[in-house]
C-alpha cells in the first residue's frame, strides 16, 4: 500500500475508533466517518466493504495501542528491577507504583469503556483467531506486569490481567447524563474505586 | 381500586421490572409483558396507556422497594447502638458490617446496575418531581445509614450515598457474553472489587 493511502486508512480507523467512544457506533453513519476523516466515502467503501471490516480494524488498532503501552510499562519495570540491585527498596515500590498507575489511567483513556463491549462479540469463540490471538498476546503482557506488582503487594494475587481488563472496561463505560451530572467528575471517580478496589485488603 | 384490579396491575409492573433485568427494556413487546403477567392486553393498556407511565410505574415500584431495605437497615443499626452500651465494641462493629453487606447485595439483587439506566432519565432535571423527590429520600436514607458505618471506619468518608448507588449499578451492569465466559462470576466479582475500593485506604 502507498505511503497516502495508507494514511488514508488509518485516518478512517482512528476516526471510527474515537467517534464510537461518545455514541453508539451502529448509529454512526459511516458517510459521517469519512467526513470526519477527511476522505470520501468511495475511499471508505474500498477500505472497508462493510461495517464488520471496519470494526475489527478498529479492534485491531485499539489492540495495537494497548500492547504498545504494555510492553513500555514492561520494559520500564525491567529497568528498575535491574537498578533495582542499587537502589533502596521502598523508592524500587513508588516507582512501581508509578508506572502501574499511568498504565491504568492510559488503558482507560485509550478507551477500553467505551469500546470494549463494542468490539467484543457476543461469543468469544466467534471472535476471529488472529484477534484472538492478539488478544490473548496482550492479556498476557498485563498478567507479567502483574507479576511484579503481585510482588511488592500493589495489589492483590487474586486479581489477574483479564478480570482488570473487564473491570477497567466496566468501571469506565459512560454514564447516563442524569447520573453524571450527581456526581462531580464520575467516570473518573468508579475508575478511582475500582482501583482502590484491587489493593489488597489489610 | 379493588384488590383483584390491583394486583393485576402489580403483576404487570412487578414483570415488565424483571423482564427489563435481562433485556433492552424498549425491546420487550407489551403484549409479552401482558402475557407473562396472566392478564389480558386490554388490561395492560387499561392500567398504562403508554410504555411511560408503565416505565414510570416500573421507577417507583423499584424506589419503594429500595426505600424498604434502607429503612430495615436503618432500624437494625438503631437498635444495635442501643444495645451497644451494653456489649462489646467489636462485636456492634461486626454486626455493622454484616447489615451493611447485606444491604449492599440486596440493592444489587434489586437491579440496580439493569434498571438504572434505563429508568434515570437522560438530565436529571426532567425527572418527575414525585419520582425525584422520592428518589431523593433513597438517598438521604442511604447517607443516614453512612453516617454509623463511617463511624466504626468501615467505608470511607469520601464517598457518600449518591456515588455508592451509581457505583453499584455501574459495576453490576450486564457483561457481554463473550466477556462474562473469561471470568467466572464476573458481575458478582466486579461489585465484590467495587465494594473493597470504598474501604478506607491503610
């Protein structure tokens, strides 16, 4: 694929992706989509023959971002551990911590809330292999950054990487308007809770 | 109204509320709301001209069921801190603990994380005044309770009765099937998560 159209394509996904974290994304037109991405909608049509083509791109883009993020706060983690030799135990700790936090918050802001139940089918078994498989990939990197956060007591063994996922997706789905106008700052504040929720109990 | 014409009329709503825990209450045709419930469709439309007053009714019947396991909870810990002159301070503190879990579960059982959205109106403001002043006394029950279980250190003061209810609808939200066959008991576990990040912070 040439460098533009290229381009072109990932502005149609990333476009879908953000457009589908504030409304429904079968109520999106994907005239609007194209639009919104700077192309026209033949330039769609040939990128995506249908919705389903465009969702699981978009899976695989929002996949793509969350392992990046992984295997930054692995790699930084390792890091540390090597240093970690050196240096005094309860800083190793803060640092950890750190790191685990800003993984969170950015899995959140990545979107998982808002898009996980979208792009999740309704059977697992039905999800296609090869996002699957990436799916799978990624549970994995969070169960071996867990390892080390099991370790310093960050948070609780019971908790593993695919219960954290569903539950940052729960905690973060957007709320009602009604609702959120009762509360200052509420998405925020059920993602503080549940975080809280997965320290271990003293 | 006679007995016999009011409990149809329960019947009806006491239905379309627990139809309405499994499906997009919009989706449920009337006619099997009618059905389910034993009365003809005439009676239906007789009692609730349109899908409204039925939702409406469907608020308050869950309100007033809300309203009675605050009271019941209340009563119990008024009781309890009578005789706590008497009795040893842990075992008031674990009695405390035990209504409170209780209390919590049960407004889960009730339906919260499926009905409140469907029944809290898109702004707040629209809300019946009727409906929202009763809505309003759940609250203030629920902050009542608080205020003895924040006492003995059991929840945080941070968090009060308004962010509670919406944390427990949220976590219990319906999971999508392919999400719910990675984790076993997974809404059971989000609220249980939810409920250990409201304890204080050691």
């Amino acid at each position: 694929m040439r460098a533009d159209a290229r381009r072109r394509r990932d502005a149609i996904i990333s476009t879908a992706c953000s457009l589908a974290r504030t409304r429904h994304e079968d109520a999106i037109p994907l005239e609007e989509i194209a639009q919104e991405a700077g192309v026209g909608i033949a330039t769609l049509y040939r990128n995506f023959p249908d919705r389903l083509s465009l969702r699981q791109a978009c899976a695989e883009f929002l996949i793509h971002k969350a392992t990046t993020l992984l295997e930054v706060a692995d790699h930084a983690i390792t890091i540390l551990e090597e240093e970690h030799q050196h240096g005094a135990p309860s800083a190793f700790s803060l640092h950890i911590e750190k790191i685990w936090d800003q993984l969170m918050w950015d899995l959140v802001e990545l979107g998982l809330g808002t898009l996980m139940p979208i792009f999740a089918p309704n059977d697992i078994a039905s999800m296609s292999p090869d996002i699957r498989e990436k799916f799978d990939h990624v549970i994995g990197l969070l169960d071996n950054v867990l390892t080390h956060v099991h370790r310093i007591g960050l948070i609780d063994r019971q908790f593993d990487g695919i219960t954290i996922v569903i539950g940052l997706s729960t905690a973060s789905r957007p709320q009602v308007p009604g609702l959120s106008s009762l509360v200052p700052d509420l998405e925020k504040q059920m993602v503080r809770i549940f975080l809280r929720g997965l320290r271990p109990v003293s």
